[in-house]
C-alpha cells in the first residue's frame, strides 16, 4: 500500500522544517499542482516539478529536479 501524500504549503518556514526521515519523501506544494520537495535520508533537500507534456492522463510522466 502506497504511502498517503504529504501535502502543505511550501514556504521557506516549511522547508527549513522538513527534516530527513528512513526513508525519501516528498511534500507536494498545496497551490501550485506538480510543485515539491523531495528529502533525501541524508538531508539535502530538493525542488522539484512534476508535468505531463501533451496528451493529457496518457502522456509519459516527466519531472525536473
């Protein structure tokens, strides 16, 4: 079973808080769809940005980091 998605609103205050965990997560941004930030295990912190080109739900995933 898939882990619930954490969702919040990712200001710096949010970022500075998130802290690293066992394993790698991500907090999706609540405004801005496909926005987040990915937490490694080791604590480096990155941004990131999930779309779909074209095409609609049947298009191939892309994300930026």
């Amino acid at each position: 079973m898939a882990a619930k998605p954490r969702i919040k609103k990712l200001t710096k205050r949010s970022i500075d808080a998130a802290h690293p965990m066992k394993k790698r997560y991500i907090i999706w941004d609540e405004e801005l769809k496909g926005f987040g930030l990915r937490v490694e295990t080791s604590g480096v912190k990155s941004l990131l940005v999930r779309y779909r080109p074209g095409g609609g739900r049947k298009a191939p995933l892309k994300q930026i980091t």
